[in-house]
C-alpha cells in the first residue's frame, strides 16, 4: 500500500502550513531522508524530507497552496504497487480573501474507479479539477511563478500575504502594500520581502553598524546561551506596596542609601532561603545544586551596558549595610572599576526597571542560576477598602526560572511568600 506524505507539525503553534515548492516530480524515484518539499509556516521556510524508500506517485497537493497540519499532500509507493488517494483534501490558497464563496450544488454520486498498479514508466495523467472555486486558480507544480506585482489591499486595507511575511515585514517595519508579492492573488510571500529586503533602496536606508563593548558582548553571549539552552518559565504577580514604600522613605529621609532595590534584594534572598531551588543552579545529569545563602547579583546600568555584581549574605546583613554595599558596587561600575570577584559567587538575580517607569516585564535567567526576579514600577490602584473605595500603592514583579529545577507549583509557592514580605517588610528591620 503506498505510504502517506503528511504535511508535519513543524512548530508547538503551527496548524497550517503553505507548500512551497516541491523538489521531487511525480514518478521519481525517492530515498529516505532526500528532501521532497519545502513549507512555510508562521516562522520559517522548512525543508520536509522523504520517510521511505519508493516513488513519488502522487503529489496530491500543488505549489503555493495552503492545508492544515496532517493533510496527505503526497504518495510514495513501491514499483507495481497500487497508488490510491485518500478523500480528497481540502486546500485553501495562501490567506485567502475571508468572504465566502456561494455553497455548491450537490453533485451526483460518482462510482469510485478501482485502483490500478502504479508504473513509474507509464506516462501519467493528470487527475480531473474539481469545479473551480470563487477564486482565481492556484499556480501548478512546475509552472513558472507568475511575474510579480505590487500587493493589493483589499477595501480595508486588508493585503493578502503568508504568515512568515507577515511575521517579517513587522520585524523589518516593511508595509506590505508596498512590497510584491509572488503569490496566489498578488499574496505577499517570505521569498519576496526578502528580495525587497536586498533592494537597493533598502541597502541605501541601513544604519551604520556599532561594534559591542565587551561587556555587552559578554551579555549577549550569555543572554544567548540562557536563551538557547535554558527551558524558561515566568509567574507574575503583584503586592501592596504601602509598607514598602513608607520604609524605603524612612531611609530616604535619614539619608541612609537604601534604595528600594536594596529592599527587594532582601527580601528576595529571605524567600529564595525558604524555597532553595529558587537559590540553585542545573549541575547536568539530572542533579542540582542548592546553595544555602543567598547571594543576589543586582543588574546595574552604566554606559558600556549592563553589569551584574553581587550583593553577599542579603537575608542575614541588614538594609543598611547593605545599601552602603550596593552604593559603592555602583560607584566602581560607573567608574569602571569593577574586579571579577564582584561578579562571582551569584545565586539568584534581581532586575528592577521600575525606576524607569516599566510596569512589568520578564527577564530572562542568568547562567548557571536557577531563577531571576524581575520588578517593576509601584503604581496607585483603587481598591475597595474599609471605608469604601480608596487609592493604594501596588508594585508588580515577575520570576523567570529554570523548569529543570523547578516547577510551576513550587515557583507559585515562593511567590506567595515573596508577596508576604512586600507587604510586610518591616519584620526585617536591622
């Protein structure tokens, strides 16, 4: 029995996928792992390879159409054997045009032919078209592309085009009804923004290009590793902010620097010592390390980009101290003057942008560290309070963790406790 080609799930978020271009013509012969089609999905354009031995006895699904995730978009059958399609699938033209077509008159019942040996050497003949749809006809496999023309928006404005293209052109800040597409209908396709891409008018309009300092370098290098080999999960949350403040204004008032960044480390060492594999890094081979102190690096910015020293001992040394710590920490990064052994022995990391007016975000884990605290903006919201309806200050936060070490529920419960000590810092005073 010939085997099925599906179309495969190339993605946890694809559901469809438009068939590109089909490398193998019917009646070749095919090896298992040779490249028979190409795809394009939402993400990328992506080569799917033969899973037999045999021959491409059917492609039941032509260039430049779209179908869901599962359609059988071809055959392969061994020499003699029977080549049959199954019930025919249903493809749509790349983002076709939402208005739908008039429903079609019930056809008369049709006898099913019986199934014939397929010879790869007999000359083959083309399947008979369905009745043609409201829409122009899709281009065949192997007819020359169409000449391409400029995108053509629809009464709204609308302009037919992939989702890569899409995706691309909002990367790119590229108009669509700008570039020209190849496509069924005039559709905007990946292939074209990336000829447009190459245009001379898009070289002319390139920015110079800036070389990284080193640190930022050695950021990026990082922040690639995290992203690349770390499985990333993030739980936000947020917490009254009333008490914080008023202790954070305290010091302020006594010209003591402790700033609320030196708060939140705190209080961020203090839940990460009652939740360990917050405070732990992947040691590989299914084991993990646990750190019994918590040491939080602080991500300060300078001109050479971001830097990450480390505030030691944060839940057993006091605001004070540590204020005085992180001021000159900030002092000698802005100076430059920073030595290895200020970024070392780090077990958790705090980022706060909430002094530039960010309400929430996440950030991404530091490596080998389990788990970082991103904290942003405190803002007034009206609640609902004893004497009705009233104005109070809340601070939003984020965790980002390592789902290797931990899990959801076991993240949830160190937000609980992280809450609880916002709300009520001052059983920590020195």
């Amino acid at each position: 029995m010939a085997l099925d080609i599906q179309l495969p799930q190339l993605g946890l978020t694809m559901t469809e996928g438009l068939i590109m271009e089909w490398k193998k013509k019917e009646g070749e012969a095919v090896k298992r792992g040779e490249i028979l089609f190409n795809v394009e999905n939402d993400k990328a354009t992506i080569d799917v390879a033969a899973q037999a031995d045999g021959i491409l006895a059917k492609i039941l699904v032509k260039e430049m159409v779209t179908v869901p995730v599962g359609t059988v978009v071809g055959l392969i059958a061994q020499p003699g054997e029977s080549a049959v399609a199954p019930p025919a699938n249903k493809p749509k033209p790349a983002e076709a045009s939402p208005t739908p077509a008039a429903p079609a008159a019930p056809a008369a019942p049709v006898k099913e032919p019986e199934p014939v040996p397929f010879d790869p050497h007999a000359p083959q003949e083309e399947e008979p078209d369905a009745p043609p749809p409201a829409s122009p006809p899709q281009p065949v496999a192997g007819a020359s592309r169409p000449a391409p023309s400029a995108a053509r928006p629809q009464a709204d404005g609308f302009v037919l085009a992939s989702p890569l293209a899409r995706s691309m052109a909002e990367s790119l800040g590229l108009e669509l009804s700008t570039v020209r597409g190849t496509g069924p209908e005039g559709a905007v396709l990946a292939r074209d923004l990336e000829a447009d891409s190459a245009s001379p008018r898009a070289a002319a309009e390139e920015s110079d290009t800036v070389a990284l300092s080193r640190i930022q370098q050695i950021a990026a290098d990082r922040m690639t590793e995290s992203w690349t080999t770390i499985p990333q999960f993030t739980l936000f949350d947020e917490a009254e902010a009333t008490a914080l403040v008023a202790l954070a204004e305290g010091y302020k008032k006594a010209k003591e620097p402790v700033s609320l960044t030196v708060v939140m480390a705190k209080l961020l060492a203090v839940a990460a010592e009652r939740h360990p594999r917050l405070n732990a890094e992947w040691a590989g081979g299914g084991r993990i390390r646990l750190y019994p102190k918590a040491h939080v690096n602080i991500a300060i910015d300078t001109p050479d980009g971001l830097v990450v020293p480390v505030l030691r001992d944060c839940s057993s040394r006091g605001f004070k101290a540590l204020g005085a710590d992180l001021k000159a920490m900030a002092e000698k990064a802005k100076a430059k003057g920073l030595a290895p052994a200020d970024y070392q022995g780090g077990t958790i990391t705090l980022s706060n942008l909430g002094m530039f007016g960010i309400a929430r975000f996440r950030a991404i884990v530091n490596p080998p560290q389990a788990a970082i605290l991103a904290v942003g903006r405190i803002a007034e919201k009206v609640v609902s309070g004893p004497a009705g309806f009233e104005a109070r200050k809340f601070i939003e936060y984020s965790v980002t963790a390592d789902h290797r070490v931990v899990d959801g529920a076991y993240a949830a419960r160190f937000m609980a406790t992280l809450k609880l000590l916002v709300e009520n810092p001052m059983g920590l005073l020195d």
